[in-house]
C-alpha cells in the first residue's frame, strides 16, 4: 500500500514538474515586476531535480515519505532562490506524515499539508498578506482540513483546496509585499500577484486533477 502511494507521490511531482516547465516563462516575467525574474527558472530547476531524486528513491523501494524527503532536497538544492528552500522543506514535511504501510486516507494529506504549511511559515517567518506564497498555502490547508472534516474524499477535498488557493493567489494583486525580495519595490508589485503563490496554486490544482485521473 505504502508503494502505491509512493508511485502517486512521484506521478503528482512529475505533473507538476511538466506544468512548471510550460509557466516558466510567465512566472519569469511576474518575478520580474518586483523580484528579480528568476522565479520560473527556479521552479523548474527544482521540480525537474525532485521528480529525478524521487525516481531514484521509488527505483530503491522505498514508501512516499522517503520519496518526498530525497524529492524535497533535491528541490531545496537545484532550485536556489527563496522559493526552492521552502519548497523543499514543504515537500520534506508533508512526506514526514504519509503513512508507508498502508494507502494515505484524507486526513493523512489533511495532516501533511498543516506541517508543509508549519514548515514554510517556520523558516520563512512570512503571516498572511506579506503576499508570498503562505497567502495561498494558508487557504489551501484550511479549506482542506474543512472539506475533510465535512467528510469530502481525499481527491474532492484536494480540489476544493487547490480552487481556494487560486482564488486567494489571485487575491495577492491587492497586496504590498512585506517580505522577501519583492519588499523594495513592493508599490511596482501592487496590480500583480505574487509569483510564488501563483506558481504553487498552479501546481495544487495540477495535483487535484491528476487524482481525479
Ligand atoms: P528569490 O526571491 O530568492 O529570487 P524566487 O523568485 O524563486 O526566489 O521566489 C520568490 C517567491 O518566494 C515570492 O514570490 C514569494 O512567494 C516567496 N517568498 C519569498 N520570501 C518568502 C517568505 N519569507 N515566506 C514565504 N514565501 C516567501
Ligand atoms: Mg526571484
Ligand atoms: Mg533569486
């Protein structure tokens, strides 16, 4: 069961890892207006890395927390950049709570994306509206853990979740960065939403329709 999950884990990182690759040039180009316009570059150094590590780990037998460790060091390691440590550490935790001897249920990915969520704030230090990319993980974990308790399956919940964080990336246009390299040139960035959060509601969305399948 464990490896069933861990095929999934590397099938999700692989579609997203496609995605980015298609968005690198647009999440390039909204780095641009406040950042400095290597954010598509990044995300798609990082995400190729953690599909060829996760990969190697599924080719070793391992079960899906593993694979997202070795997936999220290599994101953490080849991505550079702000964006890539805090994928890496979000991609690290939420593999720390998937099970490895039985299928993950809702409430295990419930679970994991609170601790990416913990991670990400933990070592970014970033609240709600300093428009990163928390402003669209806060939303998506909370909508997750509702849509779960309601009693959502794991794949509906997800989908509901990932609908929440592109609306609330989208919402980030409103905001004035208070963080991260975008902070200097924060009025340039107000109009624009914020490349990070943008980037990882692209990929939650990628993942909920690949569960669907
Ligand atoms: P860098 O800013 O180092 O060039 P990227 O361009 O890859 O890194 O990523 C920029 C994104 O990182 C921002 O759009 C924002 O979403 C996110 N980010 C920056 N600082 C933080 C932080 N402290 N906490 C959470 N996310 C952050
Ligand atoms: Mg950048
Ligand atoms: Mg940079």
């Amino acid at each position: 069961e464990g490896q069933a999950t861990a095929a999934i884990v590397v099938q999700a990182l692989h579609s997203v890892a496609d995605l980015l690759r298609g968005k690198e040039e647009e999440l390039g180009r909204l780095d641009a207006i406040a950042g400095d316009g290597d954010h598509g570059r990044g995300m798609t150094r990082g995400s190729a890395a953690a599909v060829e590590a996760a990969y190697d780990a599924v080719g070793q037998g391992v079960g899906p927390a593993a694979v997202l460790v070795a997936a999220g060091d290599a994101w953490a390691a080849k991505a550079g950049g702000t964006s890539g440590v805090l994928w890496g550490a979000a991609l690290r935790s939420f593999g720390d709570l998937l099970p490895d001897h039985r299928a993950a249920t809702a409430n295990d990915l419930a679970a994991g994306a609170s601790a990416a969520l913990a991670a990400v704030q933990r070592i970014g230090r970033a609240e709600l509206g300093d428009k990163t990319l928390v402003d669209a993980l806060e939303p998506f974990v909370a909508e997750l853990r509702s849509a779960v308790e309601s009693g959502a399956s794991g794949t509906e919940a997800w989908q509901r979740a990932a609908k929440a964080a592109t609306k609330a990336a989208e919402d980030t246009a409103e905001l004035r960065p208070r963080t991260g390299r975008a902070r200097p040139l924060a009025e340039r960035s107000v109009g624009n939403p914020d490349p990070g959060a943008m980037s990882l509601a692209f990929a939650l969305n990628r993942i909920g329709d690949m569960l669907v399948g």
